[in-house]
C-alpha cells in the first residue's frame, strides 16, 4: 500500500508538470491579446475567438465553419479566429453571462435579442460598431434591423438571422386524408385534424420541454392572428385574443400524438419524419433533415392559415428571435480593426450566399440567389417568407425570463387539462408582468 | 479519549502535524467557503448574471415560500432522499449480501451490477426516457402483452400522478455503487466472526442480522451520507425524462436551482433557493446521525 | 467460503442483472442504427450494422483528446482529493488534539449545491489562469469532491484501533511514520471506496466541465458527448457511440483494479489482528 501511495503522489507530480506543459491553455483570449501586441511593435497575428451553439450536426454549423476556414486562410498571419462550439444553448448563454459578468467578454458571439431581457446588450461591454458603419456596410442591413440593435446612440450588434417559422406539411398525407389544398383558416385546419385523426395520423407537431418552440410557434400564428402582430408587446395583453389562441393549441394536443406532453424538440420533429405527423411549424434548419427523410419532394411550404375577424395582415410570418452578432469591447486598435474586418467579411455577399446555398438558411444581411441555386424545399421557404405583409416573434422569445421558464408547466396543465384556455393564458401573463 | 500515552505522544508528535490539515483547509474555503458566502451575499439581491446588483432583501425567499413549484421540489427531494434510504440502499444490501455468499459466478454479476454507474446519469435518463415513450417505448410494448384496458397507452412520464416515481425508478435500479461499498466493507470482515457464530449454531440470514449488518455500519453512514448528497445536487433524470413536469409534478430542488438560474436568469432567486437546499441538507444529515448513533453496532 | 443461495434469491439476482445490463445493451444496439431507424424500432436489432455513427462521432469531435482529458481530470483529481483527505482525516484522529469542528467544517460542503457555485468557481478558475486547462479541471474537481473524499476516508480510518496506534509509537514509529506504516494501509478499503467514487463522479461530470473548459486542450468526453445532443440537433445513435466510447476505459480500469482493490481490502483485514 505504501509504495503505491508513493507512487500516486508520483503520478500526481507527473501529470501536474504534464499539465504544466503543452495542454494548458493560455489565458483568456483578451489577455493574450494585450501580450502579442506588446510583444513587438509590428503587426502581430490578431487571434479571436467566436462562441457559437452552432455545431457541425447542423448545415449552418457546417457553412459557419467553411466560413471561417476561408477567412484565416486569406488573412494568414494577420487575423485568426477560432470556433468556440457550445452545443447546450442554455449553457452558452450561461457562460456568454458569466463572462461578460467578470469583465471579459467574449470575442465575438452571437446571442437571441430578448425585448424583455435587454442585459446583454446594455450591459456596456459590448463593441459599437457605429463608427466603423460606413455607407457601403450600412447597404448591406436593414434600417430597422439596425435600429434594432442602437441602445442609447452605440450600434452594439449586428443583424445576422431572424428565421421564419413556417408551415411544412406532408403532401402524402394530405393527400391520403382527402384534404386537396392546405387550410387557408384556421378553422378549416382544425377540420383537417380531424380528417387526419381518421386516418390515424397526428396533425400538428408539438412538445413542451425546453423552449416548446413547435408549440410557441402554433400559439403566436392564432394569437397573433386574433389580437394582431404586436399583441404580446403591450403589457396588457388582449385577454380574450390569448385564451382562445390557448384554447386552438389544446385543441391541437387532443390532435397530437401521444408523446406530445414531456416531448423534447428530436421527438417532435421525428414525429413529422417518420410520416406520424401532418404538419409542423419550424424554422429553415428543419430543411436539411427533411430532405433526408423524405425522397421525394413530398413535402412544401405553406402560407398560415388566417382567422375570423383576422386583425393581422394575411400572409404574415411568424419568426425566431433576432440573432444578432455581438463583440466584446476591443482591447485594442489592432483587435477592433480584426474585429470589423471579420465582420465585414462576414456579411458581405458571396458570404451571405453561402449561407443560402450549401446552409439553407435565411440571413439578415442581404442574400442574392436564384431560386435554382438554392435547395428546392428552401426556394419554397424562400418564397412563403419573402415580402410578407408583417413579422409576430415567436411568443416563447419575447417572454421574460423567468415566463420562458414557466411556459412548459403552463403548456402541460393546459394539455391535460388541469387549466382552462383563460387561466393557462392568465398565469402566463402573470409570470411575465411579475 | 486522551490516555497517559497519548498525552506524552502529543508533545513530541508533530509540529508539522497542521501541515498534513493545510492543503483540505485551503481547498475547502476556495471551493466552500468563498462560493457559500457569494451564494449568501447574492441571495439577498436582485441580479441577472449580468447587470448590477440590486438589493431586495427577503423578496427572494418571499418569492420562494409563494412558488408552488419550490414547495413541490422541496417535497420531492425529501420523497428522492426517502426511496434512496428506504428502497435503494436495502436493495443494493440484500445484494451485496446474496453476493458476500460468493455463489457461482458472482464476479460476472459483481461486475455487471456495477456497469451502469459508470454509464453517464445522461444516458440513463434518456434510455428511460425511451422505455417510457408511449408510442415506441418497451414499458408500452410489454403492456400491450397484457390484455387489460386501463394498462393500454399510459403515459406514465406524462401523468402528474405517476411521472415522480417514473423518474425514480432507473435511481432504484441502479444500485451497483452502494452495492460496491457494501460488498468492499462485509469482504473487510474476518472469517473468525463468522466462525464463531456458526460454531453458535447461527443459520445465514441470521449471521447476516446479527453479524454482519451491524459490521457494515460505517458503510450503511457512508452509503447514506453519499444517497442524501446525490439527491440534493441529482437532475439528469428529472430534467430529460420530464423537464420537471408535466405541469413541475417532478421536479426537484437542483432542477430548480437550475432552471432559475440558468433559465430565468433569477442568480438571487437561485441562490435563495441553494440556502434552502443547504438548511434542509443539514436538518436532514443531523437526523441521520442522531439516529445512528441510537442504533447498535461497530462505530467509534 | 462459496455457500448455497436459495433459487429465489438467484431468480431475483439474474432479473437485476438483465435490468442493469440492458442499458448498456440498448446503447449498444442503438448506436448502429440511424437516427430515424432508432424512433421506428428502439428495441429492435439494427436493421444494417453500420459503424457510421462511431466514424461520425471520432471525425466530428476529437474523442481520443477528450478521452485523455477526462482520465487526466477524473484520476487526476481523485488521487488529490484522496491524498489530502487521508492527511486530514489522520491529523484529526485525536494525536493532535485538534478542535472538534474541523471534522464537521471539512464535510459541510457535502450539502453544499455546487451547481449554485458556477459563477464564483469560473472567477476562481479565471483568475488562477486555469481556465481551459486540464491542471484547472483537476484541481476543481478536487475541491468539489474533497468533502466526501474526506468522509469515506475519514469515517474508516476511524475504525483503526487505537491500541495499535499506540503500539506504533511505542516501537519508536513517529506520527509520520505510524501514518504511513500502520493507519494508511489498514485505511484501505476507506481509500479504495474513495477512489471508486471520485473516479466515477469526476467522469461523469458536466456542468462544471462545459463551463471551465472550451477547446479540446482541456474539453472532457462529457463534453463531447453532449456536443451530439444539441437541443434543435440532437444525433442519439452518434451520441450513444459517444458513450460507450467513454465507457469502455472506465470498466477496463475498474476491471483492472478490482483485483488490486479485493488484494488491498484482504491485506488490510489480515492486519487487523
């Protein structure tokens, strides 16, 4: 026993003084920044690192990567940027926090713009990009994307998606069901759930763990629908438009499958792979997979249904949250001009192309593609989400906090029952207003 | 417990004897001490991770006391600790001690046993997750078998009556840890105890009452110790089997700290929460060895 | 010493067997199929075994860096949280006289929920420049772990007598030398039951490591595993051939030490008289 506790503390020192070695990162990136600029006063390679959620599992990921592979390799030896991949969303923006909490924001990162939960964006640590914004740049965004991310005179980010949630639906079962032409209200979508139900087929696509965002989506097109684009921006919402948007949604649990309650976002979206779903409200990245599972062009792109005494523009969207770009504050001339000339690269056109082509996915800086140099399903998508007469952000993104957090429990007691469309739509109003 | 020679140990003994404290002195006010105050410090406040501090003082524990969701991962939690004490821990003894017997091929079992506590709690939830699945789930396809209505398409991950005790039942199962740290301590035991109860007359099961349990006390703290710790800080299975629903029916006090943290954002409401996890860790750990020390056997 | 065990019992034995090794057996099915064929037939046999799934998950994800990096963390830290609990827990077996609470101050972190600590250790971490570092993860896990490091270890050293203490001494031993020749090697089991847990818990830890970490230098095999599981990407069959991936070296090394571990726990009884 005593030799090999000897031996253990051997071991010990051994991987300490391994550790010491080649392994061990250097500090955080903006300290060693400030030692490469003062190592010598010529230009010294600038390296960055860029947090992301977006993964190679994911085709956006993958261009992402590509993306920045190509600008090292046209900037070698003056800039390098690094992929920093975390795939636990939650537990990006948890890291994203605690980093801007202790003085050292990321490089660059890109975060979900919350209406309701400004901190990031305000919390003053975040690079303007005002005075880099020349007229040519400027071109490439939207003024009110801009103006979006403008706190107090400082342009904090920069516009990179807000995804369309549309309507995919699988034209084999529509077919099988008997239903010709997709429901252009929501009444006669309801009627098809129930067409589909005879056939043994679920109509809408829902979950409730995490952020519920099939479920969200269904919710906002209804609400609004009912109670028009920005009825979830008044603080008081139009009670009667969110109960009876909560009492369509139970309706569509009764339609579901079985596993909707508890369901995660891989079941639900397999649900509509796997042919047991008609329908399912979601954004461009759905697109990839899809084609995977389906060989043949069966499914498209639909315009949502509309509603009775419809107080929102036919043909309007729902969509993700805008994803903006963000910079922590330079440390320095050499870092912001790395900074600004990733950017600029970033959102220039080949660029913003790349992202429509090999990614299929939408970007707020403009896109110039044909609809024969895009995937099919995706010129489709392209199609529905162009010119559309207004945007509703998906509900679950515009909730505080700590209403996001309630929403699934909401959702559930909605789902089995426990509450009634008026009360599920009561205590998510009172979560959010708290 | 000093004697005569202790005593005149003690003055040679070891200066340096503080030196051999030092370094778990050291680690646990970094990685304790300094976390407990921040956690303290922050509990009273307003905060989001990110903007500053705002001083709320007791509108966080207020908020607590008015959330049914605490009050239902509080409850949970101690329903947790219980199934760990009274259900998992005599499980994993009777194993240790159906195995101690060395029948044949109780390494294979002995090593099988233990294979899933080696296996990420993540994996675990999400194969239960799986099984419990109503449309492709075994738990489904197994009832199928059986020709009673009310056994058809139960949910019983989605069912706030049964969604508690779906998620605890891989805990139960899996009990090749405490099952190694009884088996560890009852092969600790001489053979001449065992001996000199056959030679008595005494039969297995009664070896195994009066002999050996009481022999394996410091096992059954430690083992204790360890099931009340993992539960407090436990939610891989809440969190991927349910989310802690439907409707917060399974939730438990980590996953709660979790979500409010990480979630809502809610860092003063979190760590309210994290000082009440802690009292009631205490409260509860103080009972057991209140108890413990009632109880009869080997222990100094 | 092999005695008889009633059918009953052994029927109950091979039914906890099958239900314990099942998991183990789903994962390993499962992480042959793709992911759509794994919703349509969860309990099926593949329908093609293919090992596209382990290629995916080795060509995505540097595994063999993260499977370094978690046995680095997980030994690593185990070994320190040991070593410093079996020091601890002999200098407070009565020799020295130390204050009572220290026992209790060295254990109350047990309770402590370190999730709620995520800020203040990454601060920590920061500021020592150990962020990213396999040396930060060791010595975090360490700190997290030392609480019932030093329970085990402590709650058994305890049971070593204290006649042959004061044998020791007797003989001329000393308090270094009784620590090292007579209490650490009849603490076997103590340390051994420590070192099964620290291993396994630094193994399988998550949290801490997605926080501290963030590039393979230091990124453990949990963290790679969860990388698969993206909550709008999730791949379960690449993920599972992620996770027996990682579990493989653990059961070959606790395959390995068992014997040491069984050796270690009968020498220790011998001495005992």
């Amino acid at each position: 026993m005593r030799t090999s506790i000897r031996s253990g503390v051997m071991v010990v020192a051994v991987l300490f003084t391994a550790c010491g070695g080649p392994s061990a990162s250097p500090q955080s990136p903006q300290a060693s920044q400030t030692q490469q600029q003062s190592a010598t006063p010529q230009a010294q390679q600038v390296n960055l690192t860029m947090m992301t959620s977006y993964g190679p599992n994911q085709s956006r990921g993958v261009v992402l990567q590509k993306v920045v592979d190509e600008f090292n390799k046209s900037h070698e030896g003056k800039i390098r940027l690094s992929l920093e991949i975390n795939p636990d969303h939650p537990g990006m923006v948890a890291k994203i926090r605690t980093m801007i909490a202790a003085g050292r924001p990321p490089d660059i990162f890109h975060y979900n713009l919350n209406p309701n939960d400004l901190a990031i964006p305000q919390s003053g640590q975040l690079m303007d990009f005002a005075p880099s914004m020349d007229a040519s740049w400027k071109s490439r965004f939207s003024a009110d994307d801009l103006a979006l991310f403008t706190f107090d005179g400082k342009l904090v980010s920069l516009p990179w998606q807000q995804s369309p949630a549309l309507f995919y639906y699988n034209k084999a079962l529509f077919k099988q069901a008997g239903i010709s032409q997709f429901p252009s209200t929501w009444s006669e979508l309801l009627k098809a759930c129930d067409a589909f139900k005879a056939k043994g087929v679920a109509c809408v696509s829902l979950f409730t763990q995490n952020d519920a965002w099939h479920t969200s989506n269904a919710l906002t097109y209804v609400a609004a629908c009912l109670g028009g684009l920005d009825l979830f921006s008044k603080p008081d919402w139009n009670a009667s438009a969110v109960a009876d948007s909560f009492a369509v949604v139970k309706q569509l649990f009764a339609y579901g499958t079985a596993d909707a309650v508890g369901a995660n976002y891989d079941v639900s979206s397999k649900g509509f792979l796997l042919g047991k779903t008609a329908i399912v409200i979601d954004g461009p990245w759905a697109i990839d997979p899809m084609n995977k599972a389906f060989t043949n062009s069966e499914i498209a792109v639909a315009r949502a249904p509309s509603c009775d005494a419809a107080k929102a523009p036919a043909g309007f969207i729902t969509t993700d949250a805008p994803s903006p770009m963000a910079a922590g504050k330079p440390a320095n001339k050499a870092h912001a001009d790395a900074v600004v000339e990733w950017f600029k690269y970033f959102t220039s056109e080949p660029v913003a192309n790349r992202f429509a082509v090999e990614g299929s996915q939408p970007t707020a800086f403009k896109q110039n593609v044909k609809a024969q140099d895009v995937d099919p399903l995706f010129a489709n998508y392209l199609a529905v989400s162009a010119n559309v007469p207004g945007k509703a952000i998906s509900v679950q993104r515009v909730l505080r906090p700590s209403a996001q957090t309630a929403l699934p429990a909401i959702l559930e007691a909605l789902a089995l029952g426990k509450v009634t469309p008026a009360e599920a739509a009561k205590r998510l109003h009172d979560s959010n207003t708290k | 417990m000093a004697s005569h020679g202790h005593r005149r140990l003690a003055t040679g003994a070891a200066p340096y004897g503080w030196l051999y404290l030092l370094p778990a002195l050291a680690f646990t006010v970094v990685f304790f001490v300094v976390p407990l105050l921040f956690v303290l410090g922050v509990s009273p406040m307003q905060w989001d991770g990110i903007s500053a501090f705002q001083f709320a003082g007791l509108r966080n524990y207020i908020a607590l006391m008015e959330d049914s969701a605490f009050s239902t991962a509080f409850t949970n939690t101690l329903l947790w600790i219980a199934v760990g004490l009274f259900v998992h821990l005599p499980l994993a003894l009777l194993v240790a001690l159906l195995l101690s017997k060395r029948p044949a091929g109780w390494r294979v079992f002995r090593t099988a046993l233990f294979v899933p506590s080696i296996i990420s709690t993540t994996a675990l939830a999400l194969l239960w997750y799986f099984i419990f699945n109503p449309d492709f789930g075994l738990v489904s396809a197994l009832l199928a078998l059986i020709p009673l209505e009310g056994l058809q398409g139960l949910r019983l991950l989605a069912d706030p009556t049964t969604a508690l005790w779906a998620t605890q039942l891989p805990y139960v199962i899996y009990l090749g840890f405490p099952m190694m740290v009884f088996l560890t301590q009852i092969s600790a035991i001489p053979e001449e105890y065992f001996e000199a109860a056959r030679i008595d007359g005494a039969h297995d099961w009664q070896m195994d009452l009066h002999v050996t349990i009481p022999l394996v006390k410091p096992a059954i703290i430690v083992n204790s110790l360890f099931v009340v710790t993992y539960n407090l800080r436990l939610f891989e299975y809440p969190f991927i089997m349910t989310d802690g629903g439907p409707a917060n029916a399974s939730i438990n006090l980590s996953l709660y700290i979790y979500k409010t943290m990480l979630q809502s954002f809610d860092y003063g409401g979190a760590m309210a929460a994290s000082a009440a996890t802690i009292a009631a860790g205490l409260v509860i750990v103080g009972l057991m060895f209140t108890v413990a020390r009632r109880l009869p056997g080997d222990t100094r | 010493m092999k005695r008889m065990v009633r059918p009953r019992s052994a029927v109950f034995l091979v039914a906890l067997l099958l239900v314990s090794l099942a998991p183990f057996l789903w994962l390993l099915l499962s992480s042959f199929k793709s992911a759509l064929e794994l919703y349509q037939h969860p309990f099926a046999l593949p329908s093609r075994w293919s090992a596209d799934n382990y290629v995916t998950a080795f060509a995505q994800q540097p595994m063999i860096a993260y499977l370094r990096n978690s046995l680095l963390a997980a030994i690593g830290s185990t070994v320190l949280a040991v070593a410093m609990a079996a020091l601890a827990s002999y200098s407070l077996l009565g020799r020295l006289r130390m204050p009572s609470w220290l026992a209790g101050f060295l254990t109350f972190g047990i309770f402590l929920p370190t999730s709620a600590f995520i800020v203040p250790y990454y601060f920590i971490v920061n500021w020592a420049g150990l962020y990213d570092s396999v040396l930060g993860l060791i010595v975090v896990y360490a700190g997290v772990s030392l609480p019932l490091a030093f329970l085990i270890v402590k709650t058994y050293m305890d049971t070593v007598p204290r006649q042959l203490l004061d044998a020791a001494s007797i003989d001329g031993a000393g308090f270094n030398g009784t620590f090292w020749r007579v209490v650490l090697p009849l603490s076997g089991p103590g340390l051994a039951t420590a070192c099964i847990f620290l291993v396994i818990v630094g193994w399988n830890e998550l949290l801490l490591a997605s926080l501290l970490t963030g590039t393979k230098a230091a990124q453990t095999v949990q963290v790679g595993i969860r990388s698969f599981l993206e909550a709008y990407h999730a791949d379960y069959p690449v993920a599972f051939a992620a996770i027996i991936v990682a579990v493989l070296p653990i059961i070959a090394i606790y395959l390995l030490l068992s014997r040491y571990i069984v050796s270690g726990i009968s020498q220790g009884a011998v001495k005992y008289e």
